[in-house]
C-alpha cells in the first residue's frame, strides 16, 4: 500500500530545523481542526500540550506540541486510507527526545539541569512503551496511559518508579562526586631515616 505523499513530507516537515508550514497538506487544517505553526523554529500544533502522566518541565511544552503535529499528520494519513510506514513515528519519537534534552540544556543549574535531562528521560520512555505496543503505527489511545476518574493512569505508577529510581541514581552519583571532592586525599611528608616520603592519609 503506498504512503500517502503529502503526509509524508509533513512529519519531514515536522521534525526539520528550518520548517516550511506551506508544505503541510492543504487539507490537513480541516481534518485536524488547527493550522500549524512555526514556535521558536519548530513547526507546532498550537493547540498542543504534554499529556503525560507525570507533570513535566515548562521547557517541553513546544517539543510537546511538535510531537502532536506529527502524531496528527500519521492519523490525516491513516484516515485517508494511506498510513505511513514505522519509520514516520520513530522519526517523530525521536526529534521528540532529542528536542526535549535540548530543551534542559539551557538550565545553568548542574542539579535542575540533570532533574530535567531525567524528566526527559521519564517522558520518552512513556512514548517509547506506547508506541512498541502499537507496532510504530497510526497513534491510538492506550487503556494503559489513561487516567480512570481521578487516579493515575498504569503508566503513571511505572514512569513514576522509574524516574524515581533514575532521580535516586543521578542524586547519589551527584553527592558521591562532591564528597569525593571534599575528602579528597592530601599528601604530607613524613621524614624518615634518609629522605621524604608522601604518604596519603
């Protein structure tokens, strides 16, 4: 089954660094509902968001929507009876994750820098999980990244345990090196029968 054309050169598109929105298919903005367009250089959704189960930084609202302009150009291609391949979604995934370690760069705080980098970390592994199960294909929603009532989702619990366990990790990676900085061994002489000798205590 053949690709369809113009969603194809919009995620290209999507993920580009100089995007052009005048390739977005002409009837994209009836199907989706919104008209892309151009934020601090990425081509977005501007009605976007992170929906993630955990709360992200600020810093990844436009990767966000960028990834929801991608995610809609795989369903207008879908709908239109011309889905395209795996390598679309991967394509989009991974601007995402790239866009968002960026994103954390610009923080001069080495601690708030290294707890977003995890959070990035969190939230691609959330879109990695659903994608796999999915096979790469047309985006659908998932029981397990849904919320029922006022509880979590699954995926919350999961995510939360990992970044947990990835936060608690870079902390104590972190507080070691400092540690080590502060005890770290001197050399003093001590006089013996003929010459010096260092010695660290």
């Amino acid at each position: 089954m053949p690709e369809n054309a113009a969603a194809r050169i919009g995620i290209v598109e999507s993920v580009a660094e100089q995007p052009n929105p005048g390739l977005i298919p002409d009837d994209f903005v009836n199907t989706a509902g919104y008209r892309p367009v151009v934020e601090a250089g990425m081509l977005v959704n501007p009605q976007g968001d992170c929906s993630s189960p955990v709360p992200l930084p600020a810093e990844f609202d436009l990767a966000c929507k960028s990834h929801d302009l991608g995610y809609d150009l795989l369903r207008y291609a879908a709908a239109h009876g011309q889905p395209l391949g795996p390598w679309a979604r991967q394509r989009v995934d991974a601007a995402l994750e790239q866009r968002m370690h960026a994103a954390c760069d610009g923080r001069a705080n080495p601690v708030s820098r290294a707890r977003c980098q995890v959070m990035a970390d969190i939230a691609t592994t959330a879109v990695d999980l659903n994608s796999i199960r999915q096979d790469y294909g047309n985006p659908i929603p998932e029981p397990f990244f849904e919320r029922t009532g006022d509880a979590p989702s699954p995926a919350a619990f999961t995510l939360s345990g990992i970044g947990l366990a990835i936060g608690s990790a870079t902390a104590a990676t972190i507080l070691i090196r400092r540690r080590a900085r502060r005890t770290m061994p001197t050399a003093k002489p001590v006089r013996g029968n003929s010459d010096f000798v260092a010695v660290a205590l």
